[in-house]
C-alpha cells in the first residue's frame, strides 16, 4: 500500500532519531539476554533495501552487529 502522507524534513529527523533510540535500547537489551537476532532484507535491486539498513545501523553499536551482502548472481 503506497504512503500518501508526507511529512516535512524536521519531522523526518525527529522520527528516526527516536526510532534509532529505540533500536540502540534493543540492542542492549538483547546483549544483556544474551540472545541473537537475525534481519533478512529481500527485494530486487534499487529497491532500497540499503538505504534502511543505512538507517537501521547508523547509531547501533558496530561490535555487536555484522552485515553481509549474499546477493545471488
């Protein structure tokens, strides 16, 4: 379902950095659990998929986090 809505580019910013915020809490949440958790992105290519993981790992903390590229060729 396509988004209609659009919002400006402040509320942008303040809507991801929360949403970052509360990706940084998770992610030491599940180190205390000790618990590991698996992210899969599938799409075709120029889909935006890295730009979201852009997003996702911008304030996480790079020690604990591993990313791979397995795309198919």
């Amino acid at each position: 379902m396509p988004v209609k809505k659009k919002i400006n580019a402040k509320d942008y910013e303040k809507a991801l950095f929360e949403l970052q915020l509360d990706l940084v809490k998770l992610q030491a949440w599940i180190k205390h659990q000790g618990l590991k958790v698996v992210v899969l992105f599938e799409g075709r290519d120029a889909a935006g998929k890295g730009g979201v993981i852009k997003r996702i790992t911008q304030h996480l903390n790079p020690c604990l986090l591993y990313t791979s590229d397995a795309a198919d060729d």
